[in-house]
C-alpha cells in the first residue's frame, strides 16, 4: 500500500450518515447468488505466498516495480489462471523509467455490461518480499479467482480480476488501466472491489465506507461471523480502488492495517497488542512470517463471499424506495440509549402501514436490547423488547403501523442495553416505503 496522497479525517463519528439505496453501480436491491460463494482454503492462499516468497529471495528480496522479481511474480500469478481458464492479458506502461505490467483476468461468460472486478497491487517495496503488502490480497484475489473456476461458477454479471503494478509509487499501474479505459467500458463496470494488505499480524478488521452496498456486503459477512469491524480510514484512498473511484465507479474493500498503533479499545475488541498493525510494514521482514493466519482465512473467504454475491445482480430492481444507514453505531454496556439515524425525502404524505423496518445489531445478548423505532415527530414504535431468549445478535425486519406519520424527515432506530457485561453495536438500519 502506498501513503503518499493527503489523508481523510480519521475520525468516526457515532452520528448516523444517510446511505440511500438504488445506488450507482453495484445494485443496492441485488438478487441472492443460486450458489453460496466456497470456502476459500487458506492452504492453498498460504502456498501462493510462500511461491511469492520463493520469487523474492531468487530475484534480489523483492518484487519491486521495475525488478526482476516483479515481472516473475505476474509470469507465476498468469499461469495459474491461463491453466484455470481465464482469458488473461497482460498490459505494460512506463513508470520511472522502467517497464511496469498489468494482469487482468476476465472469467467467460457473464452480461458484458455488467463487469464486476476484483483487484490488489501485485509489486512491493524495494526493501522486502511484501507478503502482508501486497502478496496477501494477491493471493486471495487469485484462489477466489481460481474457485471460480473449480465451481465452473456463472453469474449474471461478467467477473474480471486484476493485479497492479507500480502502487508503491502513486498507484501507477491502476492509473494507467483506468484511463486507457474507454469511456464506454467504465461505464459497464458495476463495481470494484480492492484487497489490500488482508493478513497483518495484529490485525483489524477495517472495511471501506465508498459504495454503501459493497459496504454492507463486507460488513453483514463479518457480522454472521460475530467480528465486529470499523471503518477504514488509514489508508483512505492510498491504494488501487482510488484510481476507479476517480472515475465514478463504485468502489469497495478490505484492510487489515499498517504501520498506525493498535488502540487499547481495538486491543479488547479483535485481540493482539497496542502495537503497529504490522510492525513489518514496508520493510525487510515483511515475509511469510508476517501473516495472521486467522485474518487472512477470514478476510479470503469475505472476497469469495463478496464476488459471489455481488455478482448475481438484476437489471430491475425492486420497486418501492430505500434509505438505509450502514455506519456502525456502539450500544454502550447497561446504559443510555444510541440512535442510528436516515433522513427520509422525497415521499409524498404519509408513511404506509407496511412500512419495513430492516434492523442488523450485532451484540453478544439480544435479550438485553430494547429497540425502538422514532418517527420525525418523536412518536415511539417499539419493535424488539428484550426478547430472543439468549440468541446472539439481532438481525430482523419488522412491519410498522406508521400510517399517522409524516414520512418525510429523520427516523431514528433508537436501542438501548439494559442489563451488564454486553457489548455489542448498530450495524445497519434500513427504512423500506413500498
């Protein structure tokens, strides 16, 4: 990953961002996949690193833009997928006076105006392997790409993968892919989803806050699996994805974190030290050594995860409107009540009496919660009253009577924990009006 472009804010806030569904791009309302996505075996994702590493050592320790190493690092990731049946092409551009090269990777089949990629920077540093930066989603960008193939998977829309070169030195590669696009072919691209550095050794679980679908798809897969994340922030548009965004594709992904200290509130919540997310950022013993087992499986099986489902889409969304907030809101322990909230506009009168009311909490005792639904005039519909008995977690759509309220304005999914040692969060809320 590369640091070189000026940083967002990295600031959180619990206040609720509005997130309006039928999106640009990857569709808001997409069909479920006929398949579920396959566990992706983090063997063979661990042997693709270790044949990362093998190419390092043999060409210098690294697999640098313009080295040896990087030019047998593409040679190595296009055999697997010539040999999987992918159509693959390799494009080259000139950066600091070296010869750079792209790998892109298109799966038969698929609606050709419909293009879902996946993607992660192929070139380290000059100064090491870059197992964790960026052979990790590398690796994990080709085994999802080559269960594709195993699973002889054919999805509604188009599949492409790519690998980039130059990141290290300002995003070069995808740079170069995105504006030697057409107009017309950006355009077919529903989304792009980018994998970079997924296995740090003390890791997190960060996921990016562009396209609120994509968001959501990483966010609910993490929440099944009971890993609460955060949104990404130290890498905010320093790697691949922001070369798509640029261009109006939408854009989303995964993180695992760098060289920015582990916070004693992320130490409680995903484990490890108060310490570098990995200490070997950017640097010599950023070798196979340097991967968390348990973050890289994960974060493998949500590309997967993603790709299957993101890629299903339908060209004809639903009807009715969606306004959904999909940013994390912390339910404190025993104590005052939190909101999540969306700004409803653009609906004439008043809500219906079927209005849909999509609540994801993830939190260790659904029994404690008490959830409320609070219209814009401050009336009070309770949807969840501490029952469950002791499931975990709370995803529920409920219908609400709501017909005597204004549906224009701020509805807030007010929760509440009332009993000790809990913790939990908002996930998502979702307002649907048929």
């Amino acid at each position: 990953m590369k640091f070189s472009v000026p940083r967002r804010a990295a600031a959180l806030s619990a206040v609720a961002a509005l997130a309006l569904a039928g999106f640009t791009g990857a569709s808001a309302n997409a069909a479920p996949s006929a398949v579920a996505a396959p566990d992706i075996p983090l063997a063979n994702v661990k042997q693709h690193l270790t044949d990362l590493q093998s190419i390092a050592s043999a060409n210098g320790g690294n697999r640098a833009h313009g080295r040896t190493g990087y030019k047998a690092s593409i040679d190595f990731v296009k055999a697997k997928l010539d040999a999987a049946g992918y159509t693959t092409t390799v494009q080259q551009f000139t950066s600091s006076g070296a010869t750079g090269y792209n790998l892109i990777a298109d799966w038969p089949g698929g609606d050709p105006n419909q293009v879902l990629m996946a993607g992660a920077h192929l070139d380290s540093v000059t100064s090491g392997a870059g197992i964790n930066d960026n052979g990790s989603g590398s690796a994990a960008v080709l085994e999802t790409a080559l269960a594709v193939s195993r699973a002889g998977f054919q999805p509604t829309k188009h599949l492409r993968f790519g690998w980039w070169g130059a990141e290290e030195l300002g995003l070069v590669g995808s740079k170069y892919y995105v504006n030697n696009l057409p107009t017309a072919e950006r355009s077919k691209v529903t989304g792009y989803l980018n994998f970079d550095m997924i296995g740090s050794p003390n890791p997190g679980y960060f996921v990016y806050d562009d396209d609120p679908t994509i968001e959501q798809t990483f966010k609910d897969y993490f929440a099944g699996l009971g890993v609460p994340t955060e949104i990404e922030t130290e890498g905010d548009g320093r790697s691949d994805h922001a070369s798509f965004k640029n261009v109006g594709i939408p854009v989303g992904g995964l993180f695992t974190g760098a060289s920015r200290v582990k916070s004693s509130a992320q130490v409680q919540k995903w484990g490890g030290t108060a310490t570098a997310f990995d200490r070997c950022y950017h640097s010599s013993c950023d070798s196979t050594s340097n991967i968390n087992d348990t973050a890289l499986d994960r974060n493998s099986d949500a590309v997967a995860h993603a790709i299957w489902t993101l890629s299903a889409g339908t060209t004809t969304p639903p009807p009715g409107k969606v306004f959904e907030n999909t940013a994390d809101v912390s339910i404190p322990d025993n104590g005052a009540a939190v909101t999540s909230t969306v700004d409803v506009t653009g609906i004439t009168g008043n809500a219906p009496s079927t209005l849909k009311v999509d609540v994801n909490i993830v939190h260790t005792y659904r029994g404690d919660l008490v959830v409320d639904l609070v219209a814009p005039d401050g009336s009070v519909y309770n949807v969840h009253n501490r029952s469950g008995g002791s499931a975990d977690n709370l995803v529920q759509t409920y219908t609400v009577n709501a017909s005597s309220e204004v549906a224009n304005g701020a509805w807030k999914l007010r929760v509440q924990d009332r009993a000790a040692q809990d913790t939990g969060y908002i996930n998502s809320f979702k307002l649907t009006f048929p």
